[in-house]
C-alpha cells in the first residue's frame, strides 16, 4: 500500500468545516480538524470526559453538476477521546453512534470530492 494512503475502513480527510457540538444546553462552535463518515476530531475550549453524548451538526459545501451546494448534516455521537492541547482547550474524537443513511451519505459525497480512487463506505 502507498505511504501515506488511508486504510481506515472510512477514510478520513483533514479539512476544517464549520461543526456544532452540544450537550444537553451547553454548545460548542468550532471546525473539524478533520472527518469521515463515522465521525470528527475537532478542538472544543472546555473539557467534556469521553463516552459522553452529544449532538452534532455539520456544514458541508459538496460540489454538484450545477455548483456547490451546502449540505447540514445532523446526528448523535459520543466522545471516544477528549486530549489537552498544549495551547489551551481540548481536542476531542467523536464517534457519529447514531447517524442516518441519508446523512453518511451526504459526508461520503463531500469526502469523494478529495479521495480519489478510494472506496467511500
């Protein structure tokens, strides 16, 4: 396999895009540092332990045959990692636990964009 080349079953692409994150009333904006389908790594200014749900809502600008269109992509995820940033905050892995079909497809279609010759699952 090419150096450099993602094995992961769902790639993922480092790109910031517009991302909100919220537990229960208390939200957070911020961007992703990057995504797949299944999930976001992004950095967050207060700690929030792992295995703690949240909702997310992400901005996606997909590129269709009559120009770009932004999608919104709604789900549930959980926190599998939350580290220290040596310059303050928190980086933190979320796990999409609970996303639709309809809205995997819509990050598949955004990330095909970028990976070229890959399989987007």
């Amino acid at each position: 396999m090419p150096k450099g080349r993602e094995r992961r079953v769902h790639p993922r692409i480092d790109h910031k895009l517009p991302i909100k994150v919220a537990i229960d009333k208390y939200g957070f904006v911020t961007s992703t540092k990057n995504v797949s389908c299944v999930g976001a790594y992004c950095h967050i200014t207060k700690y929030i332990p792992p295995f703690t749900k949240v909702s997310v809502k992400l901005s996606l600008p997909v590129a269709t045959d009559h120009g770009k269109k932004n999608y919104t992509v709604e789900c549930k995820g959980v926190l599998v990692r939350t580290e220290d940033e040596a310059r303050g905050g928190f980086n933190i892995a979320i796990f999409f636990n609970n996303i639709k079909e309809d809205e995997k497809k819509k990050i598949s279609q955004y990330l095909s964009q970028y990976l070229t010759h890959q399989v987007i699952a």
